[in-house]
C-alpha cells in the first residue's frame, strides 16, 4: 500500500491528486505545519534526511520530490500510459518538458516573489523601513515582476495552441503544473490578463479525481 506523508498546503496535495486519477489506492500520514514558522515538523526526517513533503513510501521504497515521484507512480501503475503520451511523440516531448518546467522554471521566481512580499512586510524599525521596501520594490520591479509576467505569456501562448500542456489530452504534467499555477493565481499576479491559463485552472478544479483529493487531505487553502 503506498503511503503519502501528507503536508497540509504544500505539494503533496497533487500527489493524492494523481493517485485519484489513477485509482490507485493509497493512506495519508498527515503532518502539520508548525504554527509560527510554516515549517514541516521535524518527525518527516524520519521518512527522508530532508523532513520535506512530498514524500511516498511503497513498501520498502522511499521516493521525494515531486517530479519523481510522478515518474515513479507512472511506471509502477500506469502500464497502460492512459496518463503520460507514448515515447517517441511530440506529446510526449512536451510532457517531459512541462514536467521538469513546472519546479525548474515556475516555482524559482514565485518563491522570489513570496520572499520578498515578506521582506517588505516585516516587521522592522521605522528607520529601517525605507531601506528594506526600497530594496525589495527594487528586485520586484526590475527583475521578478518581469520574469513573472514573461513566463504566463508564455504558458498562456502554449494553451491557446493545445487543450492541455502537453497536448490535446489531459496527462500528469497537468498534475505537476497544478501548485504553481494555483499558487501564481493567489499570490503571483495571475489575474484575468491570462484567461487561458485563468480556464485551465478552472477545468482542473473541476475534474472529479481533483475533488476526491480535496476531500481526502484536507484543508488547501492555495486553490482558494
């Protein structure tokens, strides 16, 4: 039986979502953010040296991060590839690539920008105030806004060109791309400027598989 250790609001959530979509069973070990810091606490070193969500146990095989773990449900359970377009394919090209795109290129500059809307906010003295917005309106302006808003055009061009991303298919890219664009939609600036992207979320909160897993691992308070 696998075993998803479960962090509330974090990544994992499209974890469960794939496992719904495959229909492949599976348990929920839950772990709770610690209250002040936001961290994972310190019991999920004892499933990986890291303490990081996501994280599936399948028997006597351990395996973290997202992208892999994708990899590894895929070829342990989707033998009939209904999930992931066949080798060789322009599909599969594509899946590949939004795969590895979704960590590698999305999350970096909205994790910036997450950093610096805290860096701008913190609590510091008022002659201190100045210097710290003046320094993170700076970097949001010249560099993360920019790159930012470059990337949705971007992913707003692809999906006028296909349904999904890596084709006119659902597959589990779309799995994989699911926390950045949700967290790009609540924090990031994705507004209606990029209908496209705007639908597809909408199109993905709407699939049954992705309802299950809300039901199933509780609050998520990113896809609000």
């Amino acid at each position: 039986m696998i075993t998803v250790h479960h962090l509330e609001n974090s990544r994992s959530q499209r974890v469960l979502w794939l496992l719904e979509e495959l229909g492949v069973g599976y348990e929920i070990r839950r772990y709770a953010r610690d209250p002040k810091t936001l961290y994972a606490p310190p019991e999920l070193r004892r499933v990986h040296p890291l303490g990081k969500s996501p994280v599936i146990t399948d028997g006597d095989v351990t395996v973290a991060e997202s992208g892999a773990i994708v990899e590894y449900l895929l070829d342990t359970y989707d033998a009939k590839g209904r999930l992931r377009p066949p080798p060789g394919t322009p599909e599969r090209r594509r899946f590949t690539y939004w795969l590895h795109f979704a960590e590698g290129s999305a999350m970096p500059p909205l994790l910036m920008k997450l950093v610096f809307d805290k860096v701008r906010r913190a609590p510091v003295p008022f002659f201190v105030k100045p210097v710290t917005r003046g320094i993170a309106d700076k970097v949001m302006a010249s560099f993360v806004t920019p790159n930012l808003e470059r990337m949705y055009a971007f992913m707003e061009g692809e999906l006028g060109e296909r349904a999904w991303f890596a084709g006119d298919a659902f597959s589990a890219a779309d799995v994989q791309m699911s926390f950045a664009l949700e967290a790009a939609a609540q924090r990031g600036g994705l507004d209606a400027r990029y209908p496209r992207l705007r639908d597809w979320l909408e199109r993905v909160h709407a699939r049954p598989a992705y309802r299950r897993a809300l039901e199933r691992g509780g609050p998520y308070t990113i896809a609000d």
